[in-house]
C-alpha cells in the first residue's frame, strides 16, 4: 500500500501578513482627520465667500462640506488596506573570497609547517587560573 506524497507546507512570509489592527487603525483615524479638516476649510471657506465673494464657489464649497463627512466615513469604514505587499526574498551573495595570504617567515603568527592545528584545552587553563590566589583590588 502506498502513500500519496504530502504536499510541502506553505511558509508564511512576514511581508505577506496584513497590517496589524494599531496600524490600520491609526492610517483610518488620519484618513479621517485629513478628511474633517479639508470639510472644515470648505465650511469657512463657503461662509467667507458667501458674504463677500462669488456665490458660486460659497455654494461649491458649502456643498463640499455637505458631502465629505459622508465620503470620510464610506472610505475610513472601507475596512483595511488590502493593497497587497511587493515583497521579494533576500538572498545573501555567497562568502567572500579571503585574501591570498602574505608571505611571512615560519613561527610569526603560524603554527610551524608540518604541525598543523594546535587545539588548546579551556580546562585546563581555568584549572590554572584557578590555582593561582585572588588579589583584592581597592
């Protein structure tokens, strides 16, 4: 009897979750308070050209007034921004290459030729220092 494979699951990317329920919002509320303060222009606005200006535009902006506290409300109640994320998944270059190493006599800085590594024990050299007695510093 065999088994059908099992389809790999999906990774969820961090760029592919939505934006959190404070940011959205936050983005509403100065959707919205954008919106009260441009009605809030055109109110004084219209008031202003009514009594000294041309008619017309006081009436354009008294209607301006009239119909933005209908339209804040219809696109801040629009729900979350689900403009989706462009995202694309980094990818590191490979290690960079180490420069070529200068000549240098044997014993500056290298175990001598032949010897290979030298693998030091931590352990021991606790167990040393330990040992030795503990001056207190003033």
């Amino acid at each position: 009897m065999s088994k059908a494979p099992r389809p790999e699951p999906e990774v969820q990317s961090i760029t592919s979750v939505p934006e959190s329920l404070d940011a959205d919002q936050a983005r509403r509320t100065k959707v919205y308070l954008i919106q009260m303060a441009i009605r809030l222009v055109c109110f004084v606005s219209a008031i202003l050209c009514l009594t000294m200006g041309p008619a017309w535009l006081g009436w354009t902006l008294a209607a301006g007034a009239v119909v933005l506290p209908y339209t804040a409300v219809v696109f801040v109640n629009a729900g979350p921004n689900r403009t989706p994320r462009d995202a694309q998944a980094y990818v590191p270059d490979g290690p960079a290459a180490l420069p070529p190493a200068a000549d240098v006599p044997d014993g500056a800085g290298r175990p001598p030729s032949g010897t290979g590594h030298t693998v030091i024990d931590g352990d021991t050299l606790l167990d040393d220092v330990r040992d030795e007695p503990v001056e207190k510093q003033n």
